[in-house]
C-alpha cells in the first residue's frame, strides 16, 4: 500500500479530546515493560543523574508512566501541539499519582526545531522514547536529524510506531477492528495513520543509506514496529 502522509501536529480540539479521553493504557503499559526489558538486557540502570525525554508526547500517558516508573529520573514529554501540552498539564494537575509526577514537565515544540539548552535542561538524555510519533513525520531525514540532534553517547534510543499494512484490504481490517473499540473520530485518525505509517524495509533501508546502523528496526507483532539503540 502507497504511504499517504498526514498532519504532523493533532491541533484540532476535538481530537484531542477523543485521544485523551481513550484507554490505550494496556499498549502504553506494554510499551514501559518493553523499555524496561531492553535497559535491563543493556544492564542500564536510571537514577536522579539521568534524563528521559519523551517524543511527541501527546496528553501525557506515557510520559506519567516513565515518570512513575523511573521516580528519581528527570522526565520531560514534548509535543509541538499547544493544545496536547495545555492537556498533559491539566492531566498531570488532576492526577491520582500527583505527588509522583514532580519528576515530570512539558515543553511545547516543534521536532525539527527542538534545542534542549533552549529549556535549561542541564542533563544529557539518557532515555530518548517515543511512540506512534514516526508516522506523523513527513520526511523520514526530519525524524532522524532529531534524534540525532537531542542523543549523546550515553543516549538509549527506543522508537515504536505503526507499521504501514500491506494492502487497503488488511487497512480497511485493522479500522473497523478499531471502530469497535472507539469513536468515529479515533477511528479515522486510526485509519490515517496506518496509512501514513512507515514498512520496516523503508525504515532499514533509511538507516542503512544513512550511516545509521547502530540503531536496529525490528517488527513487534504484526502491527508495529520499533527503532531502537544509540545513534
């Protein structure tokens, strides 16, 4: 299937709502094991010298949940939609886990145009995470030259995103699989992504033309795939 981009940002209001208000916490909860896993295997351990920097971080959900899961780490969750950081603030203020989340901040930028020392962020990034961002990006290189742009040496790289489905057929399956899950509006956003999403042969071949080697792509499961190592 032909990859057809989509909107970088997710500006509309009711978008995101509809993405704040749906339960995506048993994917989000596999994703934090799945880092874990890889720092463990890496046998990296995170303590109060360290950074993680959340991707695209959205309303916040898994920015909270690295930042529970790693308390004396310094997270911050960045997001080029104002109105994605205005929810992932308010979320943080009305959490149940309030007083676990001093830990975690938010800042408002776009990925082609983030600098860290812009925000007085003293610390190298330790763990650089995204999820579902890769498939809002245009250009693969904008990606890339970003995460290269925001790693040091010490920086762990782990990437997961949506895998581009081969045909309409096996597309239109995974949408209204989804459909019986969530509202119209996720549903098509859904649909659009997929859509949107990268193969793994285009993300290999992307690391491969690009000196990029250290950093692996492998298939998890028959809809995702994750980009991980240092760069």
């Amino acid at each position: 299937m032909e990859r057809i981009p989509e909107p970088e940002l997710m500006k509309k209001k009711e978008q995101v709502i509809s993405y704040d208000e749906a339960d995506f916490s048993e994917g989000e909860v596999n994703l934090i094991n799945q880092i874990n896993h890889y720092l463990m295997k890496k046998k990296i351990c995170l303590n109060e010298k360290d950074l993680i920097v959340d991707l695209g971080c959205g309303p916040g959900n898994i920015s909270e949940k690295l930042a529970i899961k790693w308390p004396n780490t310094e997270v911050v969750g960045i997001d080029g939609s104002k109105e994605m950081i205005l929810r992932a603030e308010h979320n943080k203020e009305i959490s149940e886990n309030k007083k676990k989340l001093k830990n975690l901040r938010y800042i408002c930028s776009d990925i082609k145009d983030i600098k860290l020392s812009n925000y007085l962020l003293k610390k190298e990034i330790s763990l650089l995470v995204s999820n579902s961002l890769i498939h809002h990006i245009t250009h693969l290189e904008d990606f890339f030259n970003a995460i290269k742009g925001l790693s040091r040496n010490i920086t762990v790289n782990f990437h997961k995103d949506l895998k581009r489905p081969l045909d309409e057929k096996s597309a239109m399956e995974l949408k209204l699989e989804c459909s019986t899950k969530y509202n119209e509006i996720l549903t098509n956003d859904y649909y659009a992504s997929l859509r949107a999403s990268y193969s793994l042969k285009e993300l290999k071949n992307f690391i491969l033309e690009n000196n990029l080697s250290s950093l692996e792509v492998f298939e998890d499961g028959d809809e995702y795939l994750i980009v991980y190592g240092n760069v």
